[in-house]
C-alpha cells in the first residue's frame, strides 16, 4: 500500500514562494498520476494541479496558471509543487494524491497524504 507525506509547507508573506514535496513509499509508484489539492476552513476541497505517471501531461486549476507548476522525480518517488506569487487566497492545507489516471476529479485519486497548511499574509 503506498503511504503519501507531505512536506514544505508554512508561513510566508503574500508574493513569496514555497515548494511543497509528496514523497511515496511503503509500495510501488508506478504508473501513478499525482494530484494537489487543497482545502480552506468553511471551504470545499479544491483540485489545484495533477501530472501524469510520465509528467508530459499536467492540469491546473485557473486560479493557480502561471503561479503553481506542478512536477514529479520518479526516481525519487517525489511528486513537487512550487508556488510562486502566493496571495493570501492560497491559504489552506494542501494534500496530495495518486490515482490510477491523472485527472481534476478528486474522487479519481486513491491514496491521499495527510496534507500541510499552507498560510500566507497579506
């Protein structure tokens, strides 16, 4: 069974950056999709980026194009999200998954991580 663990997240001040990590183990990696979510207190969790098994294919949520860019190192087992121009609308705990296809929906994703809080003043 693959077992997710977030890390990299924290305080950062509106504008700033931060790369959160997804790092797999206890199972194969293989062939998965990875996605990012996130999920704000009184809010319905969000699909913020997802990549294929191969990386040459990769979705984002509009409110992120441009500032998020979503990666992967199979070699590592590690799934990458670096945020850049963050604004306060990021805050929120972000979670990763790995799923069968890569895809927005979230009920597509299998295995979840138990998610790091992203907070960013403005």
């Amino acid at each position: 069974q693959v077992q997710l663990v977030e890390s990299g997240g924290g305080l950062v001040q509106a504008g700033g950056s931060l790369r959160l990590s997804c790092t797999a183990s206890g199972g194969t990696f293989i062939g998965y999709a990875m996605g990012w979510f996130r999920q704000a207190p009184g809010k319905e969790r969000e699909t913020v980026a997802a990549i294929t098994w191969g990386g040459g294919v990769a979705y984002y949520a509009d409110s992120v194009k441009g500032r998020f860019t979503i990666s992967r190192d199979n070699s590592k087992n590690t799934a990458y999200l670096q945020m850049n121009s963050l604004e306060h609308e990021d805050t929120a705990a972000y979670y990763c998954a790995a799923g069968r296809k890569m895809s927005p929906k979230s009920s597509d994703y299998d295995v979840w991580g138990q998610g790091t809080q992203v907070t960013v003043s403005s």
